[in-house]
C-alpha cells in the first residue's frame, strides 16, 4: 500500500471529459499512489461495457472547432442535428492521428494499474442501470465509501 493517496470524483460523460480521470489515475498510479475513481451521476457512462461516448460542442466555448469554425459559426449552429456526431467522429479521428489512447484503452490501463473504480449505488438506482451494463472489476458504494477513502488523501479532485 502506497503512502500517498489520489481521490478522484467523475461526474461527466462525454467523451472530452472521459480522459482526465483516467489519465490523472494512470498516471497517478504509476507514480505510486493509491488511487480511487468515484464515477457518480453521468459519469458512470464512462464505466459501461460498451462505452458511446460523444463529444457535446453546445455549451462548451472553449472547444476549439475545426477550420476555425469558432469564429464564423455561430454557437447555435452546433444544436443542429447531427452535429454532435460529427464532432465526436472529428474528435476521435483527431485523437487517432496524434496518437492518444482511446477511453477504453486509459480505462484498461487504470484496472491493469489497480485504481479502484466505484460506481454510486445511489445513481445506478437513480438512473435503473444494472450491474451487468459496467465493466467486470468494479466496485458500488456511496457517498460515505467515497468520504473514507478521501479523508486520507493526500490529493482530491473533482472532474
């Protein structure tokens, strides 16, 4: 058992917000710490078995658009149907081409590094999801199992 310890809390779901817990994890975990991912609210799509992350441009002015789109598109054009599709797939074809790890690979790599993955029983029950639409290796609890493990930490971050 490591003598520092990382405590992450992952609310979000797209697909842009998918890596920084798993990076932060990973990394973490190979510098040594112990670390927990509490994966709450929307979050917990990113610990589904088949995982359909998109990327949401509507809401998030500081994605940079392709072709300089930013400063001639209007904010509301990315509301027009399809057009999160096609964000996600210039997204992950951007990713591809520098190189970078896709969720599913950081997520692997967190199980092979032993992070702790805790989906919130509170939110599976919320949102009907069950036990057999997450990934194998995980485990469920509440806020409390969270506050345990966080009380100790070293390091607490909520993404």
């Amino acid at each position: 058992m490591s003598d520092k310890k990382l405590a992450i809390i992952a609310t979000k779901g797209t697909l842009d917000w998918a890596y920084p817990p798993f990076i932060l994890a990973s990394t973490a975990a190979a510098l040594g710490y112990e670390v927990q991912v509490f994966f709450t609210f929307y979050g917990l799509q990113l610990l589904k078995k088949k995982l359909s992350l998109q990327v949401s441009p509507l809401g998030n002015p500081g994605m940079p658009m392709p072709m300089g789109m930013d400063k001639w598109f209007p904010v509301i054009g990315t509301a027009i149907p399809g057009m999160q599709s096609i964000m996600t797939m210039m997204m992950k074809n951007k990713m591809k081409a520098k190189g970078v790890a896709s969720v599913g690979e950081l997520r692997d790599l967190c199980k092979e590094a032993e992070v702790q993955m805790i989906a919130c029983q509170m939110t599976v029950d919320l949102f009907d999801m069950q036990h057999h639409d997450f990934i194998d290796g995980i485990d469920y609890g509440g806020a409390a199992t969270f506050f345990e493990f966080a009380g100790e930490s070293d390091i607490t971050l909520y993404i």
